[in-house]
C-alpha cells in the first residue's frame, strides 16, 4: 500500500505517520519545504513538493489530505480559502492527472452549520465541492474529534501539559468525558483500512469513550438517579398505568420481549403494554396502527410505555442513552450494526437517531446514526438527547 501525505508536517501528521510506517505502508510526504518536517518524519518516507504533484502522485493508492489552515488562524475569508479551498482543487486536479481514484478528507466531527467563522465557511466550501463536483473520484470524509498520541496533546487538551503526569490521565479522562476524541492510532488503523477497503463513504472515528472511566461512571450515575427518581417519586404513575392497560384491553399490563443487546447478546425487554394480545412478533414499523390500543396510543405519544425499562436499566442491561435495541428476527439491522461495531456498546431507551424521528424501518440508515451517536457520545450530548426527549423530541416507534 502506498499513501500520499499532503500536510504531514502538522501535528496530526506527526502523530498518525508513524503508525502508517508500523502497519508497512510506504508513504510519500508532500509540502512546500521538507526542512518543516524537521525531525519528525522518518527518514524512510519519500518527500515531494508541490510544484509536480502529479508525478508525486503516481503509483499511490490514496492521497491523504490534512493540509489545511485550523480555526486558531487569525487571517481573512481568502486566505482561508486559498488552502481549505483552492489547495484542495488543485490536489484533485492531480489525482486526476495520474489516476489516482481515492481521496481521504478529514473532515470536522461536528456540524458546522450556523457557524460563520473564516475557518468553518472554508470548510463547508470544501466539502461542497467534494459532494457537488468530485464523483469521478472516491472520496472519504473522515470525521475527526480532537487527536492525541502517546502522551503528545495539541489545541484544547494542550492543557493536559499543565497537569502532574500522575495525575494526567485521570484529567484526560474528565476532558474526553465532555468532549470526543481519538487517538492516533486509531486515526492510522482507520485509514489503512478504507483504503484497503476502497471505502467511498462518510466515516466518524473516535475513542467512543469505550474505556473512559468518567464517562462510564457518568453516564451509570444517571441512569440510576433515573431508576430512583422514577421508584421513588413516581411509584404511583407506574400503579396508575398499569391497572389503566389491564382494565382498557384483555392480556398482561406489561409486554416482555426478547431483543437484542451489547455484543450482540439477547436480553427480555420490559414495557407496558400497547397493542392488543396477540400481536405478531415484529417490527412496529410492520405492524398495522389497528393493533395498537386506546390507552397504547397515549402511553406511545407521552413515552410512559418506555418506564418498566427502568428493571432493564438496574440489571445494567440498557442505558438511558444509546442505540434502540432491535428484536433478533431483525437479520438486516443486526447485520449492518455488527459491521459498524455499533453492538459493542449497551442500548438505551432514546438516542440520536429516536430524537432525529428514526426508526428501524431503515436499517442502513439507524445503523450509520447509532454509529455516529458512539463517536460523537459525550456526558453533555447524552444530557441534551434526554432534554430533547423529555420535551417531546422525536416520534416514536411507528406503526403501519
């Protein structure tokens, strides 16, 4: 395998250049004066400047494209755009010039939308014209959060640097608790990946807060001051609606259903219940609106139906946030999560994609969003999605 660098002499280049090198890909690094590259680039990798990018690009597989001018810059809208924009057009116009078909474009993590910063309007110009005039080539948007490496901090975690090395990375941990990360690494395994791959595609890489104490130890807070608050304070309104379903329709106040959990495991789901008995086993995007009933389409509307969940939540099988659990027969979702590696992390009762009015009748598309929700995922995101559900955010699951 063999990558073109522009931009490698910036710190994520720094970072994610040796992890190339380790994986045995030969790379070619292209800027406008190899003595900025310093003593940070091997000395095993090619250097070339611009003045014959299509010659620097001939043999490669992919060309990686970090050079850009970050939000820190202070300079004007054309300055700004005579690197995110032009530079961008120019390494097309070479790619193209010697055949090479794949284009990896990191890409900001977070929408930039309402943002009118010099930096933010280069960017979005950027990626327009990659969706708009770019489709003879495969490009991949590569969704980046904050980079690190071992121990090497830039921008907003070069505060790390002030923190006794004891002590760091419980810091860190607080840090990427409240906003994403990714370690370089993972940044390199990615992208030798899509290229190996050949993916043409929008792709978010983070840590996912998989190993995060502080987040796991936050967001496991919440869900039991939730479990509490709803036994200790609402006790009633679970008697309430649970003699309110036996009495408006024969069967069992509560439904029980198997679905599908972390790491793919089955688990009984527990909700009351709002269709008639006997409903077949479904998606509720597949069954009929007849078989939901009177007191079903309240308890759906208000999401009371969600409450026995709170026995899921206490047996640290489901969270108040994460991706809605899918029932086994549901081949296609489970399949398309497992690719994203979306079942390595528990379901919840909302998420991004409930907020945002979808359901599983788009199993690709869940997929992508619950795979979107893991990288994004922070304490303050899973704190705005459960605001947005309480205050009636979303639909829910939706019915024939």
């Amino acid at each position: 395998m063999r990558i073109a660098i522009t931009g490698a002499s910036g710190f994520v280049g720094q970072q994610v250049v040796p992890h190339l090198l380790d994986r045995g890909i030969e790379l070619v690094l292209i800027g406008r004066n190899q003595e900025r590259f310093g003593s940070h680039i091997p000395d095993n990798c090619e250097f070339a400047d611009y003045s014959d990018l299509a010659s620097a690009l001939k043999s490669a597989d992919a060309v990686l494209h970090l050079a850009v001018v970050n939000s820190d810059a202070e300079l004007s809208l054309e300055e700004f755009r005579k690197v995110n924009v032009e530079l961008l057009k120019t390494i097309v116009l070479a790619m193209r010039e010697s055949a090479v078909r794949h284009l990896i474009y990191p890409a900001t993590i977070h929408s930039m939308e309402g943002r009118t910063s010099n930096y933010a309007i280069s960017k979005i110009e950027a990626e327009n014209y990659l969706a708009d005039e770019v489709a003879d080539l495969e490009v991949t948007l590569l969704n980046l959060p904050a980079v690190y490496g071992d121990n090497c901090y830039a921008g907003n975690l070069s505060i790390l640097f002030r923190v006794p090395p004891q002590l760091r990375p419980f810091a860190f941990d607080l840090i990427a608790s409240l906003r994403p990360t990714v370690h370089s690494g993972l940044v390199a395994k990615t992208i030798a990946a899509t290229v190996n791959s050949g993916v043409s595609d929008e792709i978010f890489v983070s840590d996912r807060q998989m190993k995060n104490r502080t987040y796991c130890a936050g967001s496991r807070l919440m869900d039991l001051l939730f479990c509490v608050t709803v036994l200790g304070l609402f006790w009633w309104l679970l008697i309430l609606i649970w003699i309110a379903v036996k009495l408006t329709s024969p069967g069992p106040a509560l439904f029980i259903q198997e679905r599908i959990g972390k790491c793919g495991h089955p688990f009984f789901c527990y909700k009351f219940r709002t269709m008639h008995a006997g409903t077949p086993t479904a998606g509720t995007h597949e069954i009929s609106a007849a078989r939901v009933t009177k007191i079903g389409q309240v308890l759906r509307k208000l999401k009371l139906d969600e409450l026995p969940q709170i026995w899921n939540i206490l047996l640290n099988q489901m969270s108040l946030v994460g991706p809605r659990p899918c029932l086994p027969i549901q081949k296609d979702l489970i399949n398309e999560r497992n690719s994203l590696n979306v079942l390595d992390a528990k379901c919840g009762i909302t998420g991004l994609a409930q907020i945002n009015g979808n359901d599983m009748s788009e199993p690709r598309r869940l997929a992508r969003l619950d795979a979107k929700y893991l990288a994004l995922r922070t304490l303050p995101l899973d704190i705005k999605i459960l605001l947005r559900t309480f205050l009636g955010a979303g639909l829910t699951d939706r019915v024939k």
